[in-house]
C-alpha cells in the first residue's frame, strides 16, 4: 500500500511542476500582450484627438 501511495504522490508531484511552468509561460505571454495592447490603445487614442 506505502509502496502504491508513493507513486502516486510522485506522479501528483511532476504533475503539478509540469503544469507550474506551463502556467508561468502562459502568464509572461499574457504580459507582453497587455503590453502590446496598452500600446495599441495609447496609439489609437492620439490618432483620435488629431
């Protein structure tokens, strides 16, 4: 039964650090996007008060 249950805690384990840096791409992706659109916005601003 220990010998089962370390298993699974293992694979829970590189489970979830697998997904840890997945999720930590997936945020720095989301970042430079707000970024770009922040951009984007403050252009589309100063095109609209010419």
């Amino acid at each position: 039964m220990e010998r089962s249950e370390t298993k699974l805690l293992t694979a829970v384990y590189r489970w979830s650090r697998s997904m840890e840096v997945r999720v930590r791409s997936s945020s720095s992706a989301v970042a430079g996007f707000d970024k770009r659109l922040a951009l984007a916005e403050e252009r589309i601003s100063e095109l609209e008060r010419l």
